[in-house]
C-alpha cells in the first residue's frame, strides 16, 4: 500500500513538473498584441509601449471600458509613456522618466494620468498618490479604429501630439520640448571649439537659427564666421536668407547670385537649385 501510494505521489509529480514545462515551453499570441510607437521631436525621443485590444463589436466607451474608473489605456500590462527629455504637457512640466500612462474615461471629458508606477499589470496596483500629473482633455469623434492605436499626428521642432483613437473617438494631448534652448547650447560650444579651417560647424548653427527663425542676431555672427574661414554657396546664400529676412530683399539677391557664382566654381560643383528657388521668391 505505502509503495503504491509512493508510486502515485512520484507520478502526480513527474506529470506536474512536465505540465510546468509544456506551459514555459507553449507561446501563443496574445489576443491584444503589444506595440510601441516613437517620435523623435526636435532632440527627444518619445516612446509609448501599449498593448491592442480589438472592439469585436463590443460596446467600448462605458461598456468594455467605464466611465469614471482608473483605465490601463489598452490591455494587458499598463501602458507606458517615456520622455527622453523633460517636456511640458499643456502647460504643465513633467521630468524625463517612463510613467504609467492612465486614464479616466468619461462622457465628455477624460482624464490623463502619467503616474511614477510604471511597471503593472492593468490598473490594479494603481496608486493615486504616485501621480507625477494629471490632466484634463475633451474626447473627439474619429474615423473607426478597430485596433486601439497611438499615434504622433502632429510633430514640429519643439512640439508635438499624442493621439489615442479607438471605435469612433480620438483623445489627444500635446506637449512640448525646449529643442531650441538645447540646440543653442550645444552650437555655442561648437562652434567655440571649432577648428579654424571650419566654416561647416558655424554654418550649420546659423541655418538652424535661420529655419527656426530664433537668435537671429548670433546666427549672423556665426554666418559671418563662416564666409570668414571660407567663401561657400552655403554661407552665402544663408547670408542672403539673412538680409531677405531683415526685409533687404535687393541686397540678399545681390548676394544669392554671388553665392551661385561661387557654386559653380566649386569642385565638385554645387547644386544651385535652392538658392536659385530663393531668388525667383524674393523677385515676386
């Protein structure tokens, strides 16, 4: 008797120890597939990590998901937002980290919560006082998602969008990045630590300040600089961008002509097509 139930407990054991390796070894897709999505805008990275749940025909907003209850934002684990840089989410600050992106759904307005426990399953260990920020935005009608999806609609230098859009509705926020106030920085120290044979690194500074239309009394330093160390069509023509954009408009065509004069003495010869572009905009 005693051997036989021996023989059993040593079966029930072996089965139970092959069934924990036919689960570790069994990997099936997950019903909500898990995604990122990144946006570099200006300098920073922006990384969202979620997981997609299909509507299925279900009833999603105060059906599958309710109103005025603490929402994973998708499936699975809580999805998370990381900033590689701190931003500014409508007006608010929020440090560089990865959050728990939250949210509570409701009928017409819908809280966003990036909360410091990033790392859960659902929103069952949520924390109300881990909150970093919350915000308040208004959900819009969309285009039909059947797949949840996050999305970057809008993306400038220092500025960008986060959309949600699920079934029929789109909830979105916008932040911000101080790229300019980075990029400043960094060109200072650049162009200060420049070799004296380099006009490319002044050059480069000065035509970020120019398409951004910022610190344009340093740029012409910097453009300056440039045609100092070495007479280009770039220089050049950033000069003549320069005076077009302080109104001199005969001075600057003056100028791009003499930057294509000296593109095309160039060797390899330079592509004029830009500058030429410029011209017939500033003879309008």
């Amino acid at each position: 008797m005693r051997k036989s139930l021996s023989c059993l407990i040593a079966t029930v054991a072996v089965l139970s120890l092959a069934s924990a390796v036919w689960a570790q070894q069994l990997d099936l897709p997950r019903p909500s597939p898990k995604a990122s999505v990144t946006q570099t805008v200006g300098l920073t990275d922006v990384t969202i990590t979620y997981c997609r749940p299909s509507v299925k025909g279900r009833v999603i907003w105060g059906g599958l998901v309710p109103y005025d209850q603490v929402w994973r934002t998708g499936a699975n684990e809580a999805t998370t937002i990381t900033f590689g840089d701190d931003v500014t989410i409508e007006g608010n600050k929020l440090p560089a980290g990865t959050y728990g992106l939250f949210t509570i759904p409701g009928k017409d307005e819908w809280t966003v919560i990036f909360n410091k426990g990033a790392k859960q399953w659902g929103a069952y260990e949520y924390k109300q006082d881990q909150d970093a920020l919350r915000i308040k935005v208004k959900p819009q009608p969309a285009v039909f998602h059947e797949l949840m999806t996050f999305s970057f609609p809008s993306v400038s230098t220092e500025s960008a969008q986060v959309a949600l859009n699920w079934e029929n509705l789109q909830v979105a926020f916008s932040f911000m990045v101080n790229t300019i106030e980075k990029v400043l920085g960094a060109a200072r120290k650049a162009v200060a630590e420049a070799k004296p044979d380099d006009w490319r690194t002044s050059y480069r500074a000065a035509a970020f300040c120019l398409d951004n239309n910022v610190n344009l009394a340093e740029a012409k330093t910097w453009l300056d600089k440039s045609v100092a160390t070495k007479e280009t069509m770039y220089n050049l023509s950033g000069q003549a961008r320069l005076l077009a954009m302080q109104g001199k408009k005969a001075d600057a065509i003056a100028l791009a002509k003499k930057a294509i004069t000296v593109g095309n003495a160039a060797d390899p010869k330079a592509d004029t097509s830009m500058v030429d572009n410029l011209i017939k905009e500033w003879e309008k």
